[in-house]
C-alpha cells in the first residue's frame, strides 16, 4: 500500500461549497464535490523544496566507486524516508517528475507493501516488474531467478524504479540492477542497512508557512486568510503531517459555516489511545473526526475498503462488500476522494460518468497511512461472521466479472455469451478488447482475490469456482504461453487447497498441470515428482483419466532425459490401461512413442515391431495423418540402425499418407526431412527437389 494521496503538500482540487452541503449533512449522506473540479487538473505541491533540490545534487554526486577511479557497476540508490503520511510518495513521484527526460526508458513503480501490511513477497514484485519490461516471468521460478531475470532486463536500459513502501532492505537489494545509467527511489520508513552507498532523505513535518498552504487549499482561502493564527495552530498541532492536513481541509472544506477555530476544536475532542505515540497523534484525530462524519453506509464502506484485492477498490468491489447497489457505492467511493480518504489510481476519477460496462469502473487505492487505522476499524466494529459474508459477497461478484470477462472472448452464440448476455450491464464487457483490457488492469487483484479465498479455508467452494473462471479467461485472452507464471500460481493454489479437504483427484490434477508447466520452464527432475505424486493421488480414487496421463507425462519427461529405458516402460504401464479400456487410439499412440524409445535404446527389432503395430492400428483407423507419424518414427528407427535406404522407405510412404490426410504441415516437414536424408545417400539433385517441394508447402500453410 502506498501513502501517495498524503504526499509532500499534495494538493488535490478543492471542494465545492455551498448551502448544500449543509442539507446534505443534515440528511446524514456524504458532502459532494463538484464532479468537474473533482476532476480538474492535476495536484500540486506545497514545501519539500529543499528535500527534492538535495535529492536531485545526489543523483550526480559522486559515488564511493567513482572516488576510487572506478565507475560504480550499480545503479544509485536513493531513499526517501519517513513515517507513513509524511508525504514521501508524493516527493518521489515529484522527483521522478523533474528527471523523466534522464530516463528515456521510462519509470518503474512497485509497491511492496501489501493490503494486509505485509511484504508483498520477492518473487510478486519481480513478476510485476518483468511484466511492466515486457519480458517473460518463467513459470514456476524461484526468487533469485526472477531478480535476476529483472536485473538482466534492465541491464543496458536507462530507467527510474520507484519501491514504494518497503519493509526492509531484503525487500530492496535484490531488485538493484547492475547498471549504472539506471536511478532506484526507494521510499521507507527506516533505513536500509546493508545496502551500500545510499543517499538518505529523512522526512519530518511540513514548515508551517507549507502546512498553511495544504489547508487553504483543501479548506479554502477565505477562512483560512480571516483567522491566519488558528490556522497555524492547527498546522502545528497536525506536525506539519500532510496526511492530517488533507483528511482536515477537505473536512472543513465540507462544512462552509464552520470556521477554522472549529475545525481545531473538533481535533482536540477527539478522544486519544492512552498508548498511541505523539506522532501518531495528528493523523489519528484527522482520520476518527473524518470517519465520525461518514453516514453509516459510507462508514462500512470504508471498514471493509481493507479487504479490497491488492489494495485496489473500485463500484463493483465496494458494492459486495457494503451490501450495496453499485451507483450507492460509485457515489461514495467519489465522495472519498474528496474527503482525502481516497486516491483514483491513474489520476483518474469517472465515477461521475457511471460505468457502461464491468470494465470501466474506476479504481481506487487507501492510502497506506490510512489503512492501518480503517483495518482497526474493521475489527473493533464487525464481526467475523459479517466480514466473512462480506468477502464471499465480493468473491461472489469477482467470479460472475471473470466468467463474463472468459465469455466475451469466446464465439458469439456459445454458451458460455448466452450466458454473459443473461447478466446485469455492470457485469458485462461491450467488446472482447475491454474484457482483455479489464483482465490485464485487474490481473494483480484477481490473482489476490483467489490467494484471499484459498487462505480463508471456508470459502472452498468460491476459490475453486473463481480459480476455475480465472484459469479460462487467462488462457482465452492470453494464452497458454503468455499465461504461464499466472497459471503456475493458481495450480499452485488449486494443490493448496486439495491437500487441506484431502480431495486427491483435484490434488492429482493439479500435480499433472504444475508438472507440464516445470516441463515447459526446463525444471524436467521436478516435474518427475509432481507426475510420481499425481499417479499416487489418481491411484488412490481410480482414477483412469488422471492415471493414464500421469505415466503418459513420466514417460515424456524420462524421454525428455534421455533415459529410453525407463521412457519406454512408463508408456508401457501407459500402454496396458489404453488396452484394458479399450482406447485403441490412444493404445496406438503409445506403440508409437514406445517404439521411438526403444530405437533410441538401441531395441531396433522391437522398435520396428511396436512402430509397425501402431501404423496398421491407425489404418484400421481410418486416421491417415497418424499413420503418417506412425511410419516417420519407423524412419527415425531406421536411421539410428544406420539402414538409411529403409528409412528413406519408410518417409516417402509418410509422405504419401500426409498428401493423402491433406496435412500440409507434416508434407512440409518430411519432404525437408527426405532432402536431408537424400543428401546423406549421396542424391543431391532429388534433394534439392524435395527440399524446393517443402519449401512450397510450408508457404502455402495459412498463418
């Protein structure tokens, strides 16, 4: 989470005021901004002059490597900081601001605090980072390959990287790239010990003349201008806070018959903890007196704003969790915005708009100062059993947007676009580029959303139900390859969750899919345990489906070592359950890639034999193209035995059978694969007309 909306002397737009806003309040709902100044212009920004001059002299400054003759190998480091609230974010973007042009490759942002206060982990941040890069994430990967990977890819780049919010310098040292054009701003709340030559910034309160500046432009110049001494005292007893300051402003810029003297005078009542620090003071009167303002509505909204999927709330998420109508929870998440409480993500803020669809909802974020004190709020004022309703009420809509997000890329009259065409508009994506659109914005919060669920352990029905949408509009709108990482994790997910109810089928599945997906990232030893584990599971409930590809995968991933011995034997067992079920086509299959063990092996008569017993199956299967393969491994059989002639044989005979299928894909690979052999035998005319034929086919291939 990120304090960004409290940043040093951030200057939102300011409130709307008017007699209104009084009968609003004595109808109990939200004080409105106007949705044009809501929306005008961007923040300003108030003090911190003199931090952001001293942390631009230190990025040319001279390094400890630099005083030694030797330009440093890494990037510098810089750090901003300070307790939560004290405008640190906002004095990073600000910097980030005024050097964008050093940095032709852009800047980086990662947030490495999650919505619960605990470290988002290593291996997420990567993920993100490598995302944002446009390089892939192997599936699967530990941490220390995917910092590296991140470090690889910004080798040779100039780039700003803002880590935001981090714990501690473990969080941070890893993601520090080996190159010395590249800036790192990492904002804290301590130092980072053990990271070498980094240039601290330590933030404390704004000067008063800034702090003044902060209110009047939340609360308006006028008050502020007729009794500048109350002011000051407020801005005092605030610390010089910008998170106080903000949550104060818009407050009283909320009430226009209140003066500014009431404003200190509401502060002062509010009551303190006995054991809260004095530094935490002005936030926590700001924060209670804004809350103690809300509608109850508004102020369950906000209690559960902390159960949001990585930080981000938007209408759909704060209507299941407030038990609310969406255009109610669209209003306040607006109203928010206005009182301080929340920050549009992207700067942006169409809630007055409406959405037109599930995919243009607005996001929002709490400010991580704030979230502490709203998730306090959530567990002296709910229940567990009236969280626990609201998280499923949530997970509930999450799985309903994903399955309408899954059916848009599917074809129109499916089912599956039947069904979403069922649904209310909110739940709907007007096109199949939204629905990509929304999955791509929304891909950390959903994947959080299915970890929130798995975690829980009383909502197994829902995670299965969202792991399951999720898994399908993945590879609908990504696809298999671009999905991997993703899908790697909800497998992950999937095991968690059969292993805690004891369900070994789902258990056997998931096993099977983390296997393939090790096989895919190289990992192929640790794919062999997974495929060992999903055989026991599929044994242990006879299951034949699951059984029957397990040996399958050992056989694949033994074949991908190189050990045909043992290759063999597991298709083999894999053999003996097609036949016993009577699959011959999956029986013939197997005989093929036996066959293609055992030539490897060096059992060229049994190799033969089982390539010859799965060519007359498929014939008699009437399935012309797998007898063509069938007949290419007899060739590859031939040709470990040194009897090219035989294997030339055993080729034109595929060739035949692939014209014969109309596979213009197999015809192009053996004709290349029949020039390569006929220059072996010395014929390189007719291999330069197969090879010419090949060629042919494979640009006559429809892309």
């Amino acid at each position: 989470m990120t304090d960004q909306v409290v940043g040093g002397g951030h200057l939102a737009p300011g409130a709307a005021r008017g007699a209104g806003a009084a009968a609003r309040e004595r109808r109990g709902a939200l004080p409105r901004q106007d949705a044009a100044t809501a929306r005008a212009g961007l923040p300003g920004f108030a003090g911190r002059r003199h931090e952001l001059k001293a942390l631009r002299a230190d990025i040319g400054r001279a390094g400890l490597d630099t005083l030694t003759g030797r330009r440093g190998a890494r990037s510098r480091v810089l750090l901003i900081a300070g307790r939560p609230g004290s405008g640190r974010t906002t004095l990073a973007e600000a910097l980030l601001r005024e050097v964008a042009d050093d940095y032709p490759d852009g800047v980086l942002r990662a947030v490495l605090t999650g919505r619960d206060g605990a470290p988002v982990g290593l291996a997420r941040t990567a993920r993100d980072l490598l995302a944002a890069l446009g390089a892939d994430a192997p599936a699967g990967a530990d941490e220390d390959e995917l910092a590296e990977a991140v470090r690889t890819a910004l080798a040779g780049r100039r780039v700003a990287l803002l880590l935001d919010d981090a714990p501690g310098a473990e969080h941070v040292e890893p993601l520090i790239p080996d190159a010395p054009d590249c800036l790192v701003v990492v904002v804290a709340q301590g130092p980072l010990t053990g990271i070498p030559d980094v240039r601290p910034c330590a933030l404390g309160g704004l000067d008063t003349a800034s702090a003044v500046e902060v209110l009047c432009h939340y609360a308006g110049p006028t008050r502020v201008t007729v009794d500048p001494r109350t002011a000051e005292a407020v801005a005092e007893e605030s610390g010089g806070q910008p998170a106080a300051l903000i949550l104060a402003g818009a407050w009283l810029a909320a009430r226009p018959k209140l003066s500014v003297a009431d404003l200190r005078q509401a502060l002062l009542a509010v009551p303190l903890p006995p054991d809260l620090p004095a530094g935490a003071r002005p936030l926590h009167r700001a924060f209670h007196l804004t809350y103690g303002s809300l509608p109850q509505p508004a102020a369950r909204i906000l209690r559960f704003a902390t159960l949001a999927p990585d930080g981000l709330v938007d209408a759909h998420t704060a209507a299941a969790l407030g038990g609310c109508t969406m255009p109610a929870a669209a209003a306040v998440l607006h109203d928010f915005v206005a009182l301080g409480l929340l920050r549009p993500v992207d700067g942006t803020d169409l809630a007055g708009a409406g959405p037109v669809d599930a995919g243009a909802a607005p996001r929002y974020r709490l400010p991580g100062c704030l979230a502490p004190l709203s998730r306090a709020l959530l567990h002296d004022h709910e229940r567990p059993a009236d969280v626990q309703l609201a998280r499923a009420r949530m997970l509930e809509r999450t799985v309903r947007l994903v399955r309408s997000c899954w059916a848009a890329a599917e074809p129109d009259g499916s089912p599956a676009r039947r069904r979403a065409a069922e649904l209310p508009r909110p739940l709907r994506f007007a096109t199949r580029t939204a629905a990509a659109h929304w999955l791509r914005t929304r891909r950390g919060a959903l994947l959080d959303a299915a970890a929130m669920a798995v975690a829980d352990g009383q909502l197994d029905t829902l995670d299965r139900r969202l792991i399951a949408a999720l898994t399908r509009a993945l590879l609908a709108h990504q696809g298999p390859e671009t999905a991997a990482a993703d899908l790697y994790a909800l497998h992950e997910l999937v095991l968690r969750v059969a292993e805690r109810r004891t369900v070994p089928r789902d258990r056997a599945a998931a096993l099977l899919n983390l296997g393939d997906l090790d096989v895919r990232a190289g990992r192929t030893e640790q794919a062999l345990g997974r495929y060992r584990g999903a055989l026991e599971a599929a044994r242990s409930v006879k299951d034949p489906v699951a059984t029957g590809r397990a040996l399958e995968s050992l056989g694949d991933s033994y074949a991908e070592l190189a050990d045909w011995v043992r290759a063999a034997d597991w298709y083999g067992r894999a053999l003996e359950l097609r036949l016993a079920r009577g699959e011959r086509s999956d029986a013939a299959r197997l005989y093929s890639r036996i066959g293609g063990a055992n030539g490897r092996a060096g059992r060229y008569e049994q190799a033969l034999k089982d390539c010859r017993t799965a060519a007359r199956t498929f014939r008699r299967l009437g399935d012309p193209a797998a007898q063509a393969r069938a007949e290419e491994v007899a060739a590859g059989v031939h040709e470990c035995a040194g009897q090219l002639d035989a294997a030339l044989g055993s080729r034109l005979a595929a060739l035949d059978l692939a014209r014969a299928a109309a596979d213009g894909e197999l015809e192009a690979d053996l004709q290349l694969r029949i020039a390569e052999l006929l220059d072996r035998l010395g014929d390189p005319q007719a291999a330069r007309l197969h090879r010419a034929a090949g060629e042919r086919c494979r640009k006559e291939i429809p892309e």
